[in-house]
C-alpha cells in the first residue's frame, strides 16, 4: 500500500473500504515517528502497546462511528487514562484514572489515540522551544521554529503521523503552530469544549482546540468533541447556527507589523490574501485595532499573569530547579507585588470595555489578521528568548480574552517554504460565521497559486 503524505480523513475512510486495517495504518504511523524522531514531536510515542485496546474496541459498524479508525494525537496537557502526563516537565508527571472530556468523546466516536506530544513546557510559550524533551523541530524546514506550545501536536499531522491532532490555546498555541505548518487550526470560544483533564495555564482563558489538514476535518472534530460537561466549572452552552457568510469583513487599517528574516515575504503573502478577500464580493471595512492591541497587552503585562502563577506556584515552588528557567522566570512575573486585586479588578474593568466595544464592531462580522507576523530560527529564539515569543503573539494575545472564535487557514496550503496564514475571528456566538469565511478563502486558493 502507498501511503499519502498526510493523512486526511476521506483517504483513511476510504483506504479502510479498500480492506486496509487499522494495525497496517498504525505500523506506517510507527515507521514515521521513527524517522522523525530526531525532531522532538513525541514525548509518548507511537506503539501497538498504546493503540491496540482502542482498536480492539473500534465497533463491527464503521457506520456507527463518524472517526471510526482515524488517528489522533494528543498535546501532552491533555489527559489520555493510563498514560502519563507531564506538561512537559518530567517532574509534574502523574498518571490519570481517566480520558479528558473531549478525548473520551473522539475515542467513542472512533478515533484512536497515537501518542502524546511535545509541547512548551506547562503551554507556556508560542514557539516549541521550551521543553526538556527537546526542541520541536518545523514540519519542513528543521531549523525554523514550530511554534508553540502545541508544537508536536501541529507537526505530527503535518508530518502524516496522524490525522488530527489536539492542542490547547492561551494566547495563541492552537493557531501560531498551524501557520507555522502549513494546517488548519480550529479555536473553539470559551467553554465550547470542556477543559476537563486538561493542566491549566490560565484556567479561565484555556481553550483545546484541534489541528487538520482540511477545514471540513476540523469542522467534525469539532462537532463531536463540543458537549457541556457537568463536571468542569468552565463549560458553557452555545446555540448552534447554520453557517452563512457574514455581512463585513474586518482589515486593520495600517499595515500590520512584520518581523524576522522573512518580513518581506509574509509582507507579501499578507497583501496577496487581502487582495483575494477584496475580490471576494463581500463588504470590506478597514478599521482601527488597537483595542486588540491593547486588550492582548493585559493577559501579560496586566495582573492575569497571576492565574498561571495560582495554577503551579506549589508545584514550582516544592520542586525547585525542576522548571525551565525561561518558564519560571514567565510564571514566577505573576507573583510580582504589583499584581493586586486592585490591579486585576483595574485590568478586569478595562478588558470589559474592550469587549463591549468588540460586540459592536463584530456584530455579524468578522476580523481578519495575520496568524503570525514572522518568524525566527530555533537558534535566534535561544539566544532571544522572550522578545522572540512576543512577537509571536501580537495577532493571538488578544482572542482568549475577548472570548472569540477563530480558525487559522493557510495562505498557501502546499507552501513548504514558507508557509504563512491568516486567522478569522469572530464573536463567541458567530462561529458559523467564521466556518463559512474559512470556506470561501480556503476556495480561492486554486485560483491564486
């Protein structure tokens, strides 16, 4: 058998009608982490050992299962019973009694768990860097960052090890590490998925979310894995909707920043998708976004910091030298003697603001901005460890706090080189917004490339 480069859904499904197993698909998966083992993407790796019971118990009726057989893989944050998980730090390790929410519902539809992956150690972190397994090598140019945090979970799907994967998203993890390899990365709003087995970073901001290789991938997972879970305090109800364009789209009315050795190139790229999106047919509005910049300035340099800090201080603080030092120093800003109530209900109070202005000017809209601006080597990020994050984040800081939706789609689906994206948002309750915007720019692509 001729396996793809990466496995989308349609081809597993149908290699499966042509007699395929799942044990011959697991082996192939097995042959490629072994490969690519130099490039860091697992800290649990593939094995018949981890795979076999979830095939075992696939049901006789692929009919009853919409993931019957489909590999995944799984953001070691993110509980997988009986399988250890470590944040990516070796010393927090523990071995849950249970799946994750969203994981025990993929495994009832069918999926099969392959692995858990590299991360930024405790998600902290926008550049798969940060982790004592080692750094996560970019799906195809190994010495460029993978981003992060979600770095193994991107670069296994991109690397056809699965076919889709889970992260987590902060301030930007399930969307950076997409761009950055060429994937669609799906941000669910706030609660649509429970956080349930899921080692928080900023409890109230965390959101898991998924990598694919195509957007009706992400919109199944999606469908399956969304349920209100009477168990975590974060889960929320949302109406579902019927997908339709939306009535305006949103640009940033000054060009926004790039940075890095390929400045010029994304420079490009982002004109060339605006273009394409004016040619689109829909109402455009440049507007000023400097209330998402000023919104994404709080989840760091405000007092929210503090939530990590609350969430691992005893861990940290019980098991000293047992962290990165880059990741401690980032945790430890939160225990600053700045960070008081007072300052937080100040930041709580203004970020409200933002939010009541952003309901205004999303209402049946959506914003579209660069996932990322640039990016760097893995070597320029050791050497510059924080500046290199931040500006990362300057397009993705600002979502979580805001509880918006977003998809983060490829400029160019088959760029190797330098692949570059960009992410539509939109208001929590306007994901069908976002889903039919990601379609119709995802439609364009044959007729620009």
């Amino acid at each position: 058998m001729t396996f793809p480069e990466q496995l989308t859904f349609s081809w597993v499904s149908q290699a499966y009608e042509n007699g395929m197993t799942p044990y011959e698909l697991l082996d192939e998966i097995i042959c490629r982490a072994k490969r690519n083992d130099s490039k860091n993407i697992w800290i649990v790796k593939p094995s018949k050992e981890l795979s076999s019971s979830y095939i075992e118990n696939l049901p006789s009726d692929r009919g009853k299962a919409p993931l019957w057989g489909i590999p995944f893989a799984i953001k070691d944050n993110i509980d997988l019973a009986g399988v250890p998980t470590t944040a990516g730090c070796p010393d927090y390790a523990y071995i849950p009694k249970k799946h994750a929410f969203v994981v025990k519902r993929l495994i009832e539809a069918g999926a099969i768990p392959v692995g858990k992956t590299n991360l930024d150690q405790f998600a902290t972190g926008l550049v798969g860097t940060r982790s004592p397994y080692g750094e996560v090598h970019n799906a195809y140019q190994p010495e460029l960052i993978s981003g992060g945090s979600s770095s193994g979970s991107a670069v296994s799907v991109a690397l056809g090890m699965a076919a889709f994967s889970l992260g987590t998203d902060t301030a930007g993890s399930g969307r950076v590490p997409a761009m950055l390899n060429a994937l669609i990365g799906y941000k669910p709003p706030l609660g649509a998925w429970s956080t349930g087995g899921v080692v928080p970073a900023c409890e109230s901001l965390d959101c898991v979310t998924v990598f694919t290789n195509r957007l009706e991938e992400a919109e199944l997972v999606n469908r399956i894995a969304r349920e209100y879970d009477t168990d975590c305090p974060w889960s929320r109800h949302y109406e579902k909707q019927r997908k339709k364009l939306p009535e305006k789209i949103c640009l940033p009315v000054q060009e926004p920043a790039f940075f890095g050795r390929c400045a010029e190139i994304y420079r490009t790229k982002w004109h060339d998708a605006v273009d394409r999106i004016r040619n689109m047919g829909l109402a455009v509005e440049e507007i000023d976004i400097s209330i998402f910049e000023q919104a994404a300035k709080i989840l760091y340099e405000g007092a929210y910091v503090a939530e990590r800090w609350q969430a691992l201080k005893g861990f940290v603080e019980a098991n000293p030298g047992k962290t990165l030092p880059v990741t401690e120093k980032i945790l430890r800003s939160g225990a600053k003697p700045e960070n008081t109530a007072a300052k937080l209900f100040e930041n709580m109070h203004e970020l409200q603001r933002y939010r009541h202005r952003t309901e205004e000017l999303l209402e049946n809209a959506v914003l579209i901005l660069p996932t990322a601006g640039g990016t760097f080597t893995r070597d320029e990020v050791r050497k510059n460890p924080i500046e290199t994050n931040s500006l990362m984040g300057l397009y993705t800081n600002h979502c979580n706090l805001l509880n918006l939706s977003a998809i983060a789609v490829p400029e160019n689906s088959r760029d190797r080189c330098y692949p570059f994206g960009i992410t539509i948002f939109g208001l929590s309750g306007s994901e069908n917004l976002v889903c039919a915007m990601a379609e119709l720019f995802l439609a364009g692509e044959s007729d620009t490339v």
